[in-house]
C-alpha cells in the first residue's frame, strides 16, 4: 500500500469539503504558470481579424511561458494567483467536496451509483460552486490576461481588482460570465468527476490495481484528457467573454459567434495543449492529494477520539 491506508469509517462531508479546497489550491499553487499560459494565448486574436503565425504574440504552452518572462517577469506567471487561491477554497470545496453528498442524495444513499446519478451530482456542484465563486473567477482571468505596459497595469491588488470591477462594470460584473461558466464547470464537474469515478471503480472492481496512489493517478489523468476535449470550446468563451471591456460582445453566445466568423472552427480549441498539460498535471496532484488528505484527516480525527 502507498500512501495512507484507507479509513475503516468513512471520510464525512466535512472532511471532504475541507479536503477538497487545500488539494485543489496544492494542485494550482503547482500548475497555476501552465493555466496563465493557457488564458493568453486563448485571448490571442480577440482583436484582430486573423492571427497567422508570423503575426502571433505566443507560440505554443511553454513559448508563451518564455515570452511572458522575458517581458514582464517571472511573478508574470502568477498574475491572479491570490484570486486564484481565493478560487479554490469556495469553488473546490463546494464542487468536488460535496459531490459524493449529492450523489448519495439522488440516490438515495444507495452505494450503487449509475452513470446518470453521477452526471446528476456532477452538473448540480458545479452549478453551485460557480454561483459562489464567480467573482474570484472574473478577477483571476483578468490578472492573468492583463499585459505590463509602460502606462503601467489596470488592477493593482486583488481587492483593487474588485473594486474597479464593481466600480466600473457595477456588482453584476463581478459575475460577468455566470451564464457561460456554469456551462463550463457543469461539463467539466461531469468529465472529470464522474470519468475519475468510473476509472477507478473499473480498475478497483477488476482488481487490475488497489486502492492507492498508483490508481488514483492513472484515475486523474484520465479524468484530465476526458475533461479538455469535451470543455476546451465552453473554457475558450468563458475567458474571452469575461475578460473583454463592457460592450464588446452583447452576451456569451455572441461571443462565440463571432470567434467562429472571425477566427474559424480551430479558436475553440486555443490554448488546447496549455489545457490539457494543465488539467492533466492539476487533476493528479488534486486528486491524488484529496484521497490521501481524507485518509489523513480520518486519520487525526480516529487519533483524536482514541486519545479523548
């Protein structure tokens, strides 16, 4: 066995609610440069009609990363990392830590979960966990999509960020793109939640391999790949819709269109490789840190109880 051993009582909603939010800010204090990087380059050619590969700003995952470096320095790469974390903790916990809560709850406790209870719970926590974490969404892709000019940068802080939002745009601009981010995170709760859910209990029925690290990250980062072809083209509107000026696109769908007249079928899947490095990295370091916190935390909780 690698890793802690599985709990003989079962983790609580507590635990998984606390243990989702710390697994899932561990996974993006990790993987938060390669996301920066996928933000960019979908952002690439919202202003020009076409972006040829002479014309290109950014070329590829890691020669955004070096051209970001080399302009506007290494902490470039973090931009929106506090907003980021922020993120996390209300979005994570609610998403994922209570998904098996809900999925119990259509199933009315049943341990026997079909595909469409699974789907259920995935689309219902992602759903709430972008109601709740919008505006922690809204600032961090505006940090990350803001470039270092000599005129000097539009947000200054986190809480400076909001301020202006909500100065400029009105409160409802901290929840600019609500419509298209619970789309998003109710496709991507559903592919990444529900496929690590399938994988592992396949792998674990067929006894190919045990409850442990080993399983959990080949779980993951099938999880990872599923999620970035089915999300890439929703991922691609969210962020150019919330991070464009008030008046550019009348509404999500607009946006869209007008990515697809202007740039073609391909603007959907930008930033596809950064996404995919992105969710494939980040669903195995949350994943695999969220089971062994559980463990932990049953753990120090079994500790506690035995020494009281």
């Amino acid at each position: 066995m690698v890793g802690f051993k599985p709990s003989d009582v079962p983790p609580t909603a507590t635990v998984k609610f606390l243990g989702a939010g710390t697994a899932a800010c561990i996974a993006d204090l990790i993987t938060f440069p390669l996301d920066t990087a996928k933000v960019r380059l979908q952002i690439q050619g919202e202003k020009k009609s076409h972006v040829t590969p002479k014309t290109a700003q950014y070329r590829g995952v890691f020669g955004t990363m070096a051209t970001m470096v080399k302009n506007e320095g290494p902490k470039s790469l973090y931009n929106g990392l506090v907003a980021g974390l922020q993120r996390q903790m209300s979005f994570a916990s609610v998403r994922i830590g209570l998904y098996d809560s809900v999925k119990h709850f259509y199933t009315k406790g049943s341990e026997h979960a079909g595909v469409g209870s699974r789907l259920l719970a995935g689309c219902t926590t992602g759903a709430m966990a972008v109601m709740v974490a919008q505006p922690t969404d809204v600032v961090k892709v505006r940090f990350q999509a803001q470039i270092r000019t000599d005129a000097g940068r539009r947000y200054h802080g986190t809480l400076h960020a909001y301020k202006t939002i909500a100065k400029e745009e009105g409160v409802r601009g901290l929840w600019k793109g609500t419509l298209p981010n619970v789309s998003r995170n109710a496709i991507v709760n559903c592919a990444e939640l529900v496929t690590y859910d399938i994988i592992k209990d396949s792998l674990l029925k067929s006894r190919l391999m045990t409850d442990d690290i080993p399983c959990h990250f080949l779980s993951a980062f099938g999880a990872g790949f599923c999620t970035t072809v089915i999300a890439s083209p929703v991922d691609v509107v969210k962020t150019r819709y919330m991070n464009s000026p008030p008046g550019q696109y009348r509404n999500a769908g607009g946006c869209a269109l007008r990515m697809l007249r202007d740039e073609g079928p391909l603007a959907f899947y930008k930033g596809f490789t950064p996404s995919f490095l992105r969710l494939g990295s980040w669903n195995v370091v949350m994943f695999v840190t969220y089971e062994q916190l559980k463990r932990a935390l049953m753990a120090a909780r079994a500790s506690w109880g035995t020494s009281s």
